[in-house]
C-alpha cells in the first residue's frame, strides 16, 4: 500500500499532462495567464486589489485560494506560487476555509457569488 509502484501506476492511469480535448476547462486552464485572470476576475467580485492579496493573510485571500483549489483546474504549486505561498499551504488554507463554510453561511455564501460571478 502506497508503494511507489502503485503510485506510477496510478498517476499513469489518471493523471495527464495534456488537457482533454472535450473538456474546455482543461484546456483554458493550460493557457498562460489562466490563473492570474481568475485570480483579477475574484479579486474584482471581492471587492479587493490584486496586489493586496499577497503577502498577508486576508480573509479574500483565503476565499480565492480556496476558490481556485476547489475548482480543481490548478495545482496546488500554482495557486500557491501566485500568492507567494508553499504548495502544502495553500492545502492547509483552504481545508480552514471549508471548515468554515459548514460553521459559517455567509462565507458559504461568498465562494457561490464567487462561483457565479467569476469570468473563466
């Protein structure tokens, strides 16, 4: 269990480095940019600067991290890189985030007008 053949195997088989070429998503995702105008688009929605997102923990900060994880078009690596945050980090930011979407509406709330209204 765990093992790293298993691991290859798994990676192999679900995996790519190539989007599919049904998935529009996938492929918008591979353009350069792709993460920095979601990034623009849900700091806009947010009411927030760009620029002001790094750096400092902000509570649209953690909203967007957690946005861009949860869209699951982005590694870890690329969200975190953009913020100027570890890969491992933008795991654990946005794990508090969805613990607080069960605790708190309004944050709940939040991450649906983020979903509804950022361009991507």
């Amino acid at each position: 269990m765990g093992t790293d053949d298993v691991i290859q195997r798994s990676k192999a088989q679900h995996v790519t480095k190539d989007p599919h070429p049904e998935i529009p998503q996938q492929r918008w995702a591979k353009k350069e940019g792709a993460l920095q105008a979601v990034v623009r688009s849900a700091a806009r929605v947010l009411g927030c600067e760009e620029h002001a997102l790094k750096g400092k923990p902000l509570w649209q900060r953690d909203l967007i991290i957690y946005f861009l994880w949860e869209m699951g078009l982005f590694t870890n690596s690329d969200i975190g890189a953009s913020f100027g945050l570890s890969y491992s980090a933008v795991s654990r930011w946005a794990a508090l985030v969805n613990n607080h979407t069960a605790v708190d509406p309004a944050i709940k709330k939040q991450i649906e007008m983020l979903s509804a209204q950022t361009k991507i």
